[in-house]
C-alpha cells in the first residue's frame, strides 16, 4: 500500500503520519516502513545536538499500522476511526537516529467485539528498538 491507500484508511497526515508504505498486510498482521529523513521537524528539538525520534512516536507508528490493519477488517463507519484505548508491556531497546528506516510489525492477537488486542515491534536493519502491546476500539469522531 502506498500512502494515498493508507490515508484512505486512517485520518492521519504530516506532519504525523508516521508510515510510507505497507509492505505486507493479511487478516492478522501487518508490516509498514516509515523513512526517518534528516530533516524531520522532530529532530530539531529532540535532541539539537543529538537527534533520537522519540519512543513515543515509535509506539504513534505502531498504532497507525495497527489502524490500518483494523480499518482493513471491518467496514468503519463514516466519521468511526480505530483508537488505542490501552498500552501496556513498553520496551525501548535502542535508539533510532535521522536517516534511518524504521519497520513496523504489528499482530493481531485477539478481538473481542468492538476490541482489537495487538502486539507491535519497531526494529531498524533487523535490530528491535521498540516492543508493546496496546488495545484499540473504534469511535466516532465528529
């Protein structure tokens, strides 16, 4: 998917949508890449003279692959998009600098009802820097 077929499928835009593309997406996973450019407006100011994307925004990443891949399976509403509702077991393992490329995993590992249970990984050449779990429902937004 390229990011014409992603923002059909979630209301992110830049500057915070965090995937370029998806690369692999079934009924219960999908893999997305985010190109991290030198000049990315976060790095400005996190850190000046040493820029790290924030884990914050690595998990950001991950919840927007795990939208896409909820907006996948079921027919949202008009106005109804996927929302985390709950974050838990968060590991940062190391840092991601500018130019690097970040993968997203995200997996689907149980939905009861209305509620998505996930499993996500940020990795970088293969290294993890990041893993979670997190919960989303749906809502709608006006």
């Amino acid at each position: 998917m390229n990011v014409d077929e992603i923002k059909a499928c979630i209301p992110h835009r830049s500057p915070f949508l965090w995937l370029d593309e998806v690369t692999e997406i079934s009924a219960d996973r999908i893999v997305a890449i985010k190109h991290l450019y030198d000049d990315l407006p976060v790095f400005q100011g996190h850190y000046p003279n040493f820029p790290v994307f924030p884990g914050v925004l690595q998990c950001e990443a991950c919840f927007q692959a795990g939208a896409v891949l909820i907006a996948k399976q079921i027919t949202l509403e008009d106005g109804q998009v996927p929302v985390v509702t709950r974050q838990n077991n968060t590991q940062f393992r190391r840092l991601i600098r500018p130019g690097d490329t970040i993968q997203l995993e995200v997996d689907l590992t149980e939905r009861l009802a209305n509620a998505f249970y996930l499993k996500g990984k940020v990795s970088v050449g293969g290294k993890v820097t990041a893993r979670l779990e997190f919960v989303c429902t749906t809502t709608v937004v006006e």
